[in-house]
C-alpha cells in the first residue's frame, strides 16, 4: 500500500498447519487495448510534490473513498460518487484524516491525527454523521493510537491499535462497540513490530481478515484470522528472512481467497495468491523489475478471484495490473502518469464489477485519482476517458 503521509512506511514464525503445494507461475502479459479510465481531483487537492488525490476502497456502485493532500499539505477524506460528485469531510479534532475503505452501504472508516499527533479511528456513516473511537489498550504518545482499515457489509470494522510501547495488535470492533483484539503467534514485541491487518478488502462478511506481521527480528509473515477466531500464519516460498523481507498479506475475499506479496532475499517484491485450503500460488508480471525494490505487487482481489496491484520496471516506475482468475495478467497505465522513478500507476482494488480504483503518480510527482472502468460497464463519470 503506498500512502503519502506520516504513516508512509510498511510495519511488516510458525509454520503452516496444513501442508501447502506451491506453484510458481510467470503469467503471460497483455497490454489493455481496450480500457477505459477516468481520471480525478477531489476539488481542493495540491498539485504539489507529495500533495493530489489518494483513491482506495470502491464498492459495487462505484462510489470510491480515500484522502486528498491539499496545498498546505493537509490531508483530508473523500467520496466520489459514480456521477463524479465529491463530498470531503474531517472528524472533529483532526490535523489529517486517511481513509482506506468503503463497505456496499457507502459507510467509510479511517483514521485522524490530532493536535498532539495521536491517532484515532473513525467511523463515517452514509448520511455523513462521523463516530470517533479508541482501542481500550492504545497509546495516547504522538503516533500511537488506532488506525481503522477496514468495514464489512455487517458493519464490523477491522484495523490495528499502536500501544504505549509502539508494538501494534490487531482488533475487530462490532456495530455494538466490543472490541476484539488479536496477535498473530510469533508477533514480535518491540517497538514497530507486532501485528498488522492490512486495509481494504481485507475483512469479509464471515470476519475473516489477512495482515502481516513483524517478528522479533524485523521480518515480516503473512497471516490469515479465520472465522472462529483462530490465527493461521503462512511463508511464501523463497520469502527472504532478512529484516524487512518476508511475507505481507494485503487483502481476502468473500470465498477466503487472500493475496499479498513477498520480499525475497534479494529485497525483489513478488506477488501470491493463497487458497483457503492453505495452497500458494506465486506469480511475477512478465515486465517486472528484477532489482532491489522492483518486482510485483498485489493490492485487492474480488470475489471472482480477479487480483489487482502494481509492477515495478527496471527504471523504478509503477504500472497497473490485471491478474484474471486463469492467471493471464493485463497491464496498464492511467493517461498522465509520469515515467520517472517512483512515479506511475498504482492500482489498488477491485469491485465485483471489475471496477479498478486507483492513483497516479505524475511527472510533477503529484498525486491524482482513476478509475478503470470494464468494458461492459455503463458508468458515468467525469474525467478523463479513453476509447
């Protein structure tokens, strides 16, 4: 997940119970030729290095969620909704707002920053009315506190809590207001270890959910929270063990189908797709880096099993990709996504539909919204467009 704010970095072991046969497949790569994408800035967006718009969760409608950076380099929530209108919101309090997910009823869940840089979950229901809340156990030091990732259709929210001595555990929070917390077996206990639930998509109906997380030596493994409660923790193969390498989780669907990426030992990034039975498929997209830093990204999957992240080339440039459920991956650019390094399209969920939200990266290194669009889609939208 790439977010440009003042959590910007990744906080990242037993073995499988199950027996798990691997699969290592480079898939054949596509390039979409007939795509269509629009691209957006929230009204009041930068156009700064570091500053534009910042586009995550989307549900079936197509109404998209996520934060914009205006020019004082503030951060603040948004929903567009499929007509291209934009409602921009703060809780109470806040200093910067990040918002990741949006459930099927159109309620939102993120986090805020508050004068003492404490953070504190929030819950932003479809009329708009905002609830703020805190883990029983969070810290109250600048940059502990509660980050909320995610909200099922039930409306149970999924996230993570920072304590006082920095080390994270995860937590579910119920319509009702009891909190869950959990760590995944192995969690480390010093400070920026411990474990993390990762955002959007990655909670279902059934409150299963995927993460990571740090042990004490700093290196990251994959877990799955499975419905009754119980945690079970994965490797990818050939996931190095070096500090900052190892296995991430980064989302699960409604079938309990999850997929993440690895960090081998040459510090090269590779994505995987992880069956509930416990059996892991590797996969590379064909023009992917091979470098430090380079390699292949999954973000989100849909119900369908269709995966989308990014690629990172040899010149450290981001592209978006379309892995379907035989395995053929499609690639993809937004039109006005800059070609330097650390620059491009980043593609971070997908709706049922195949609806594909997104960010780019421009030449200015300034940030703006897309939304790639199926071909059998009938969506209207205000932007950009390609034939």
């Amino acid at each position: 997940m790439h977010i440009s704010s003042k959590l910007c970095s990744k906080p990242g072991s037993f073995p499988l119970l199950i027996a798990m046969a691997v699969f290592a497949v480079l898939a054949i790569t596509a390039e979409a030729s007939a795509q269509k994408i629009i691209t957006y800035n929230v009204p009041g967006a930068g156009t700064g290095a570091g500053q534009g718009t910042q586009a995550f969760g989307i549900n079936r409608s197509g109404t998209v969620a996520g934060f914009y950076v205006d020019t004082s380099n503030v951060s603040h929530g948004f929903v567009r909704k499929p007509n291209g209108d934009f409602n921009t919101f703060d809780p109470a309090g806040s200093t910067s707002t990040f918002v990741i997910a949006i459930n099927q009823k159109g309620a939102i869940v993120g986090w805020y920053y508050d004068v003492s840089n404490v953070i504190h979950g929030f819950l932003r229901v479809p009329d708009g009315a905002i609830t703020t809340f805190d883990a029983p156990l969070a810290g109250t030091g600048a940059n502990q506190g509660t980050i909320a990732g995610d909200i099922n259709d039930l409306g149970v929210i999924a996230g993570y809590y920072v304590d006082a001595t920095n080390v994270a555990q995860g937590f579910l929070l119920n319509p009702a207001g009891k909190f869950t917390t959990f760590d995944a077996p192995g969690a480390g206990i010093g400070a920026g270890q411990g474990t993390f639930p990762q955002f959007f998509s990655c909670l279902t109906d059934f409150r299963a959910s995927t993460g990571y997380y740090i042990d004490p030596g700093n290196v990251n493994h994959g877990f799955v929270l499975n419905p009754d409660g119980k945690v079970s923790t994965f490797e990818a193969p050939n996931a190095g063990t070096g500090a900052g390498q190892g296995t991430l989780g980064e989302s699960i669907n409604l079938k309990g189908e999850s997929v993440g990426y690895f960090v081998d030992e040459k510090n090269v990034d590779h994505g995987y797709v992880r069956a509930p039975d416990g059996t892991l498929t590797t996969f590379d997209v064909r023009d992917a880096g091979t470098g430090a830093g380079q390699g292949t990204i999954a973000e989100g999957n849909n119900a369908e099993g269709a995966i989308v992240g990014g690629y990172i080339d040899v010149n450290t440039v981001s592209h978006g990709f379309l892995r379907a459920p035989d395995g053929k991956i499609t690639t993809f650019n937004a039109p006005g996504a800059g070609t330097g390094a650390n620059q491009g399209t980043y593609s971070m969920t997908n709706n049922l539909e195949g609806a594909i939200s997104g960010f780019y990266i421009d030449a200015n290194s300034a940030y703006h919204g897309f939304l790639r669009l199926p071909n059998k889609s009938s969506w209207h939208g205000s932007g950009q467009d390609l034939p």
